[in-house]
C-alpha cells in the first residue's frame, strides 16, 4: 500500500465541533475575509504529525499511541480565546487555545513525542501550542479583529477519553481525515 499522511490526534466531541460551525458561521465569517474556513466535523488538536508513513510505521505509531493513553487518565477540557501564527497582525491560522485541560494535554503531548522519537520517528521540533484550527489563508492577513473578538468566548468542558492514530488525504477541498484507531485513555478494568 501506498505511503499514508500520518498524525496522532484528540478529537473533538460532536457538541463542541457544532459549536466551532456556528462561531465561524455566524459570528466570523462575514467579518473576516481572506480566510478559508475548516471542516468544523474534522477539527482536532493534532499531537504528532509524522507526515508520510509506510504500513509497517504506522503500526509503530499505534503500538506508541496505545501505550501512551494507557498511561493518561482522562481530564477535562475547554477550549477558548483565540490566537493566530505567527502573530495576530501577519496572520496565516486562526486558532482556538485549550483553557481547562492545556497542562495535561501538554504533558500528554510531551510524552507521546517522546515515545515516538524513541521508536524512532522523526518528528517536527517546533514548540508545543495546544489548538484547534479554525481557519486558513494563503497569505499573511491581519487578524487582531478577530481574535479580539473571541476573547471571551469558551467552549462547554468535556472529559478527553482517547486519544486518535489518524491518516489524512489532501484534496482540492482540504483534507480528509480518517481514523485508524481511537486508543482509550487510563487502564481499563
């Protein structure tokens, strides 16, 4: 089989992806030109991108993953406030920052990196930002509007239960991401 784009993710909950399609909806979009949107129903905090992956690294990756969320115990989460890279003023993404949750999402990532790099993959050493992205643009575009006006905005808490082995396939439409296997959190009894 062809090489798979691979990454380890924390999905979203139904609830809060519904949530990010009515705030770019209708709080956003008209207000902010020059972005592309992103698929509300994929949105996810990526941990590790791995980029493209052979058959047999990907069932590395997953044995990693596995490992990793058996020893995390579930943790409450929110997302809110938004930011933008590189900064505010040049923007090219438009992000919404975990609150509740951002300390053990962290710790989570830091492990998950180091079990990877111990297996030896090679991964992207730039420093960890938890976020899911809201939008995209092809050019650097002065966002400090909008994220001024999400400032106050959070999302309802919900408990982090997994942690996802994910593939991702780029199209002309952005891309589309398929779940290779979802890997509970703490020790199942």
């Amino acid at each position: 089989m062809a090489p798979r784009r691979t990454f380890v993710a924390l999905s979203l909950p139904d609830a809060i992806r519904a949530a990010l399609g009515e705030l770019a909806t209708r709080h956003l979009s008209a207000s902010t030109p020059g972005l592309r949107w992103g698929d509300t129903a994929q949105a996810h905090l990526t941990l590790a991108f791995l980029g493209d992956l052979e058959d047999d690294a990907v069932a590395g990756v997953r044995i990693c993953a596995r490992r990793i969320a058996r020893d995390t115990e579930p943790f409450a989460a929110d997302l809110r406030a938004a930011g933008a890279f590189p900064s505010a003023a040049r923007a090219r993404v438009l992000w919404l920052g975990w609150g509740v949750g951002a300390a053990p999402v962290s710790a989570l990532q830091a492990r998950l990196v180091a079990a990877l790099g111990a297996a030896g993959f090679a991964l992207e050493r730039r420093r960890f930002q938890p976020h899911v992205t809201l939008a995209r643009s092809r050019g650097s575009i002065d966002l400090r509007a909008a994220v001024a006006a999400l400032e106050g905005w959070r999302s309802e808490p919900w408990t982090v239960t997994a942690i996802d082995v994910m593939t991702s396939r780029l199209t002309p439409a952005g891309a589309r991401h398929t779940r290779l296997e979802r890997c509970w959190l703490g020790r199942r009894r």
